[in-house]
C-alpha cells in the first residue's frame, strides 16, 4: 500500500483540512481514479464514509477528475443506506447534473431520477432530501414530469420540513412559477 492510499484509508477523516490534503496529494501524484475506486471498494463502514466525503469535495473542485466513472458513483445509490453516504452522493449528483448533464446517459438520468425520489420520501435526514429536491430540478430540464411531480411533492411535505428544507424547496418553486 503506497503512501496515499494508507492515508485514504487510515488517517483521512471527515475535516475539511484533511480532505484538501488529501485532494492535493491524489492530483500532484497523478492518482488514478480507478485506484480510489478500488479502495472504496475495499474498505470498511467508517472508511467509506470518508472516502465518500473526500469524493464529494474533490468532485466540487475537480468533478471531471470523476467524468468517466459517474456510473460508478450512480450504482453506489442503489443500496446505500448511511445518510452521510447519501449526502455525499447528492452532492456528486448535482455537480454531475449542473456541469455535466449532458454527458449522462438517459438511463443514468431515469437512476438519478428514481433515487432521489425514493431518498425524498422515505425517512432520509434533511441534508439528504434538500439534495435531492436539488438534483429533481436539474433533472425537470430534460422531462417536464419530474417538475410536475416534484412541485406535487414539495407542496405535500413542505408543512412539516424544517426551515433548511423550505428555503430549497422555495427557491425551486419560484423557479418553477416563472417557467
């Protein structure tokens, strides 16, 4: 195991310092992003947990460091339970749906799309939902229905969401009422 993957796995953490350390090391020493695949992989709960917040902070520096490996990234929301995981993955999915929507195929997007919706109605944390309510507006670019369910939605749970959720999900209304 080389210098950066030890680090990766073994003293990366979720502070920001350490991430950017760690971002500075994996792009300085041309490291490959099938490696960092290979460890998330490989490691255990708590690992995956950083590793997924350190692919989330580089991705908002450097998402096509991550561009031929979206699909990867998609796949891990199929099962993925851990909220901080699921925070970590939205957040992905928004700079892939912001700066590279175009470069996602119509199946990655129906995945996104399925996802993000189960996320939104079932028990995920706020962080979680508020991505998603996110990634479902970029998504309303491409098909019309994901804003008409999406609105139907909002409006259904937006009474008992806390303030952090409404202020997203206001923003996206507004947008929607001036289309």
């Amino acid at each position: 195991m080389d210098s950066i993957e030890n680090f990766l796995l073994n003293k990366l953490d979720l502070r920001l310092s350490n991430r950017h350390f760690a971002k500075e090391q994996i792009l300085k020493n041309d490291f490959k992003v099938d490696q960092l695949i290979d460890l998330i992989h490989v490691s255990d709960a708590r690992q995956k947990v950083h590793l997924l917040c350190f692919c989330d902070t580089l991705s908002r520096e450097d998402l096509l460091y991550f561009e031929n490996h979206f699909q990867f990234f998609i796949d891990l929301s199929k099962n993925e339970t851990n909220e901080t995981n699921k925070r970590s993955l939205t957040n992905l999915y928004i700079g892939m749906l912001k700066f590279a929507r175009n470069k996602l195929t119509n199946d990655q997007k129906n995945t996104l799309t399925e996802v993000c919706f189960m996320w939104l109605l079932n028990e995920s944390l706020v962080a979680t939902k508020s991505n998603c309510i996110t990634c479902l507006d970029f998504l309303s670019k491409d098909y019309q229905w994901i804003a008409d369910e999406l609105k139907a939605m909002i409006e259904q749970i937006y009474p008992e969401m806390p303030v952090s959720f409404q202020s997203r999900a206001r923003k996206i209304m507004e947008k929607t009422r001036r289309k």
